[in-house]
C-alpha cells in the first residue's frame, strides 16, 4: 500500500513524482519532492581546429540545434542540441562547442572540415574537430519523502545488488493539480536509503539514474516551477521568455499536450485566431501556433511533421477551418531566412503556410 503525499504547512500540494517500471508498470512509490531533477547534462565536446568565423561571433549559447556540415557531401550532417560555445581558445584557432549529441554524432572516422550553422546563418567553418572525451559521472537521484510500495519495501530488506537494481523505470510528474506533465527515464539503482523526516513511514530513497537520466537544466528551472502549479491561464505567458527558454517551455507544451488523452476538436469551419506579436523565433512559432488551436498552454506541433500529424485531427483542429493570422509581418521577418540541416536555404514561414494550406487550414494574414 502507498500513503498519499501530503499537503505543505500552508495546504498547498506541489508536484506530485510516481517512479514506475517501464517493463511492467509497478509503482515504487510517490513523493512530493526530488532532489537532483535539475542539474547540468553530460555534454559532448568538440575542438574546431581552425575556426573562420562568418558571422560577427559565436555567442556563449549558440542554439538549440546547431548543425556541422562535413565537407564531403556524401555525408550527413550531424546534430548538436543546446549547443554552448567557451569562445576561441587562447592563443590559438581553435573553438570549443559542446552539445547534447544526436543518436547518430559525427560520421565514422571522419575528422576533416565542417561547416557550422545554427539554423538560420552560417557561424564558420574549421580544418579539423577533435572529440574531447569527459569524464562522465553517474547522475542521482533522492526521492524525499517516498510512500514506498510493499515491493520496494520487500527489495530494501534483501538488500542485495541484484533487489536494489529497480531496473528501467520513469519518474512520472504531475502538476500540482494533478495531471500528468511529463516523465523523466533512468535507470533505477538503488545506493542507499532512510527513513524520512518528512512523516512516519515515509524513506529518502537514492538512485543512481545511470545513463538513461538527463537532468533538467538549470536554465530551465524556472520555466519548470511555474508549469509545476499547472498550465498557464492566458495566451502569451512565454513571451518574455528568451528562445533558450522558449525552448525549454516548448518541451513541457509538447510532453503534456501528447500526455493528454482528451482533446476537443472543434467542428469543421472554425475560426481560430492566431496573436503574432512575439513570433520572433522558432519555438514561438509553435507556441503560438498550440495556444491558437488549443488555448492557454496548448499544443499544436513543434515542427512541420508534428505540424502535419496535428493537423490530421485529435488535436483539437477539424478540417476544414480558417486562422487569422495577426502580426504576420514579426514571423515573416524573422522566420523567411532558414537553413536546413544540409545548409540549403527554405522559408520556414512560407512552409507553415503551405502545410496549413495542404491540410485544410484557410490562413488570412493580418
């Protein structure tokens, strides 16, 4: 049996966490509280020998996706996301650029030129790039205040290394009004445990998180915090937001939006009314796009091929309907001029239009 999580000292209830096995769904406990959620990723690194700027200067946060285009044009380019720049070495011509790599990383062997862009113009270019190996430690976990369930009690007690490796599990969570906003997947192995001054019964478990664990930036942990008393109430809560953050915001959207198992598609002919004002970037684009749609909060794809799948239905749209496009001029200011993972240049704000069109959306510009 697992006791429910309590209210603070003033009633209020916070997020609620759920560790649950992937495999088979069993509920480890749930608690109100989590101790390393946020913390900095392992982050991959890079040295671009010879670097050739093209653009004024590579900023401290470079992008959340920044591409490296190998000089052979048989080979792909490959990802890096939230991508950090130290500025160029000291007394040298080197750059470091480090990253959340994508699956794939780098082609095999190849460590010739590159190209970099970071979506939207071309940062420069170096002769070689060495990958720069980190020492990487272990993330952790503590659950303060675990109600544990009788077969993680049982696992305690064995106390063995094969009892304690929980095995792959999600830390669900909830917001404080209790609907589901996102998970986080880890590798639960348990390093140690006590009993917890937060009520009778109740554990501070550790875990070690092992590679599947990515911690929230700590960027991102406002725009967390506020999302953990539940969705926001009025179009436009992100505005103020930089794009990192943006971004950050974006993610929460998404992972809640396709959570949610509910949605009200309007009827076909609806109008929807999209505020333009702040489409400045990229996950402004989708934001606004999701709280046109959806409301306060709501979500509508983070790129053309969500876009399309959303627009297929059960995401609240039914075709065929019109959007009033207000302020289109900010999105066609700052959204004409993209480049794609390769480095061609494409219109992003012309292909939102045109996947609308395609899909039964009439879009009025205003």
């Amino acid at each position: 049996m697992i006791a429910p999580v309590h209210e603070d000292e003033n009633g209020r209830e916070g997020p609620r966490y759920t560790l649950a096995g992937t495999g088979d769904g069993h509920v480890w406990g749930v608690c109100a509280e989590v101790g390393g959620l946020f913390g900095e990723p392992d982050r991959e690194t890079y040295e671009l020998s010879g670097w050739v700027p093209e653009a004024s200067g590579v900023p401290a946060w470079v992008g959340s996706r920044v591409w490296l285009v190998p000089e052979d044009d048989a080979l792909d380019a490959w990802l890096l996301e939230d991508a950090e720049s130290s500025g160029q070495l000291p007394g040298a011509d080197g750059l470091l650029l480090t990253g959340l790599d994508d699956y794939e990383g780098p082609p095999e062997k190849y460590r010739g030129r590159v190209r970099v862009h970071d979506g939207h113009r071309w940062l420069g270019s170096c002769r070689e790039f060495t990958h720069v190996l980190s020492s990487e430690q272990p993330p952790s976990l503590v659950l303060r205040g675990l109600a544990p369930s009788d077969r993680l009690r049982a696992a305690l007690v064995k106390g063995t290394r094969r009892a304690l490796d929980l095995e792959e599990a999600a830390l669900e969570i909830r917001d404080a009004q209790g609907e589901p906003l996102t998970d986080r997947l880890l590798r639960a192995t348990v390093s140690g445990w006590r009993p917890s001054s937060q009520g009778a019964g109740l554990i501070d478990l550790e875990l070690d998180g092992g590679r599947l664990f990515t911690p929230v930036p700590e960027y991102a942990r406002p725009v967390w915090e506020r999302w953990f008393a539940g969705p926001p109430d009025a179009v436009n809560a992100w505005a103020g937001l930089d794009t990192r953050r943006r971004g950050a915001w974006h993610d929460l959207v998404r992972e809640r939006g396709c959570r949610r198992t509910h949605h009200h598609d309007r009827p076909a002919g609806h109008t929807y009314e999209l505020d333009g004002r702040h489409i400045t970037d990229e996950p402004a684009l989708y934001l606004a796009l999701g709280e046109a749609v959806n409301g306060p909060g709501g979500y509508f794809g983070g790129c053309l091929a969500a876009l399309r799948e959303c627009l297929g239905g059960t995401f609240g749209y039914t075709a065929p309907a019109t959007l009033l496009w207000r302020d289109a001029a900010t999105a066609h200011e700052h959204l004409s001029h993209a480049l794609t993972p390769d480095g061609r240049p494409y219109d992003l704000f012309a292909a939102v239009l045109d996947t609308l069109s395609e899909r039964g959306m009439a879009v009025t510009l205003a």
